[in-house]
C-alpha cells in the first residue's frame, strides 16, 4: 500500500510540474514576442533598420553612422552607453 501512494505521489508531482512548465512557457512566450524590441536597445549597433517600425528607423540610422557614439558604445557597453545620448538620441 506504501508503494502505491508513493506512487500515487509521484504522479501528482509530475502533473504539477508539468503544469508548471506550460505556465511558464505561455508567459516566457511574450518574451519572445518582445524580443526584436530588446534588441534595439541592448545592441542598436547590430539591428537592421529595416527590421524596426518606420517611426525610428531614421534615429537608428543616425545613431548607427555616428562613429564617437559607436565607440563610447564599444568602450562603457549597454547600461553606461544611454547616458551619454543627448535628449535628441
């Protein structure tokens, strides 16, 4: 009898993880949707214009050609890199 409650156990421990698991995926989900947008921010160097609405395509490619801003890019990375953008980036 032991056996079979452990058993038993087992089974409902494996349908909550399973459960689990699609609940994170569905949510992780939105992620993924959200992603092209990440991108853009964490390396605007490396997206394509054309990949991006047409409302910031241009701004993309004025930061993309600006070469002091590529290389304070290159020198401080992501987080120290949006402060040294002017109002107007």
């Amino acid at each position: 009898m032991v056996s079979e409650v452990e058993a038993q156990r087992l089974k409902d421990y494996a349908d909550v993880v399973s459960e689990l698991l699609a609940e994170f995926n569905r949510r992780f989900q939105e992620f993924k949707d959200l992603e092209p947008q990440f991108a853009l921010l964490a390396t605007p160097f490396a997206v394509d214009a054309e990949s991006v609405s047409e409302e910031v395509q241009m701004e993309l490619l004025n930061l993309q050609c600006d070469i002091v801003l590529r290389q304070k890019y290159t020198d401080v990375g992501v987080p120290g890199f949006y402060t040294f953008l002017s109002r107007e980036n």
